[in-house]
C-alpha cells in the first residue's frame, strides 16, 4: 500500500511564496508518475502539475492558472516530490494534495491546506 504524506501548506500573503512536499512510503519511488492536485468546496479537483518517472525525458506539466509560478521537482532517492509556489494568488487558495500513479493503480494523500489572504 501506497502512502502518500504532505505538508508545508499554511498562511500566506498574496505575492507570497510556499514549497509543498509529499513524502512517498514506497520502495519504487522512481517508476511513479506524480502529480499536485488541488481542491476547493464545491469544485472538481484540479489539476496543478505533473512529473513523470524521471528517466529521459523528463518533462513537468502545468495548466494556464500556474504556469509560471509553480515549479513541481522530484527527489527520486528520498521519496519525495515538491511543489514551489511563487507570486501566490487568493485564487491558489485550496487543499492540494499529492498523487502516484503507476500501473493504473492511483494513490492520493490526505492534502494540505494552502491559503492565500492579506
């Protein structure tokens, strides 16, 4: 079973800037697709970026909103993927969370609160 933890959501101002991270409980961590969800009451889950494997090649994705501002990287021999936000808005305001996806299987943290106001 795949654990997925995340933290450094919190506070901020707009024009502030906020690293998540999500730490993988698993031995294979390389071979996992991940990627950074966000969720607001009401809403779908949205999409905020991707990363693959890690192997070649390696290419990140993001959707209008955050292109940008955010940066999602990969640390294949810690098990742990970040996502860096930049230049935060009101409208970043979410739960993010963390998923691994590897052989249809698709695994989701338990997200961390992100929330941006003056």
């Amino acid at each position: 079973q795949v654990q997925l933890v995340e933290s450094g959501g919190g506070l901020v101002q707009p024009g502030g800037s906020l690293r998540l991270s999500c730490v993988a409980s698993v031995s294979d961590f390389r071979y996992y697709d991940m990627a950074w969800y966000r969720q607001v009451p009401g809403d779908e889950r949205e999409l905020v970026a991707t990363i693959n494997t890690g192997g070649t090649p390696n290419y990140p994705y993001y959707p209008n909103s955050v292109r940008g501002r955010f940066t999602i990287s990969r640390d294949n021999a810690d098990n742990v993927v970040y996502l860096q936000m930049n230049s935060l808005k009101p409208e970043d305001t979410a739960v993010y969370y963390c998923r691994a996806q590897r052989n249809g299987q698709t695994y989701w943290g338990q997200g961390t609160q992100v929330t941006v106001s003056p």
